[in-house]
C-alpha cells in the first residue's frame, strides 16, 4: 500500500543511490580514470586509518566476503599502493598497509574529494546543512546501536519451522502468512 512516506522513503533511496553513483562517476572523472576502482580507493581510506590491518578485518569492515577482499587488495598490490605482510604476531593472518606510493596517492584523493565535497556543499544554504547533518547524525546513531528486533513467542516459532521443514515445490504453492503481531 503507497502512503506519503512510503512514497518519500522509496524517492530518497533512489536519491541517495543516484548520488552516490554521480559522486563515484565525479571522482573517476576528476582523477583521469584512474588504475584502481572506487572500491578501491574506499578501501585505501580504510587502510590509511590503522598502521596495519588485516584481510579479514577489512572484509567485516567493507561488508565483502574474504575473497573479494582479497581480489581489492591484490590490485592495490600490483599498483604498488599497499603491501601485504604475514602478522607478526598470527601466522595465519596477511596484514595490509600502505607504501608511500599508497599514501602519496591517497593524498591526492584526499584533497580531490574534499575539493568535490566542498564544491557540492557550496550549493546548500547554512540551515539546509545544519539539518542535513543532523539527520545524518542520526541516521548514524542508528547505525551504530539498532534496536533489538522484538521477542516472538515459541509458539510462532513451531508455525515457522513447519513452513520451513516442507521441500521448496511445497513452499511455493504455500499461501503462509504469519500473524499480524510479532512476526
């Protein structure tokens, strides 16, 4: 069912989704189509914060799995922007840091952004960004503490599992619908 702020949620998505598309295409344009992807370039930030992390802290960080981590981080290695070392302290651990090539490019981007970030901001009026902060604020809190989803009471459960135990051919031709409270 479509009410106002159904409508308004859907149209920010969108937004936000074209945003941050345009910003990515703004920031390989205004770096010449650079050898490394925005992915890439994020995920040189994310190595710039710490001395050394590794893989797997990358992959929870950037919400990838180990292996597409490991495929960022292999291109980075070939344009000599991060080098990747076994953990002194754990064997089985690969540690990822910059090269000074890395934080030389880094820098670069660094104040390409900023210059980018400045430039769209600029086209905002003081209070429209006093309340797009605040929102992203917010948006943030959220973020970092989500509320617990609700309890559901064992009985819903048992109604669960059993949908759940049927083989996939019966589950299509099932019309289950759990109750209108808790799940």
């Amino acid at each position: 069912m479509s009410t106002p702020q159904n409508d308004l949620i859907q149209e920010l998505q969108a937004n936000m989704a074209t945003m941050r598309r345009l910003m990515a295409g703004h920031f390989q344009q205004a770096m010449h189509k650079p050898a490394i992807s925005a992915t890439q370039c994020e995920l040189l930030f994310l190595i710039s914060e710490r001395d050394a992390v590794t893989l797997k802290e990358l992959a929870v960080e950037m919400h990838v799995t180990p292996g597409a981590i490991t495929q960022l981080v292999e291109g980075l290695e070939k344009a000599e922007l991060v080098t990747r070392t076994m953990s002194a302290h754990d064997r089985r651990n690969v540690v990822v840091a910059l090269t000074p090539n890395g934080h030389a490019k880094l820098a670069v981007f660094r104040r390409m952004h900023k210059d980018l970030f400045k430039e769209l901001m600029a086209t905002l009026s003081e209070d429209e960004l006093r309340a797009m902060n605040t929102i992203h604020q917010k948006i943030i809190a959220y973020l970092k503490n989500p509320p617990a989803p609700p309890a559901v009471p064992a009985t819903k459960w048992a109604s669960v599992r059993k949908v759940l135990r049927r083989p996939t051919a019966q589950l299509a031709k099932t019309n289950y619908t759990p109750a209108k409270k808790g799940i």
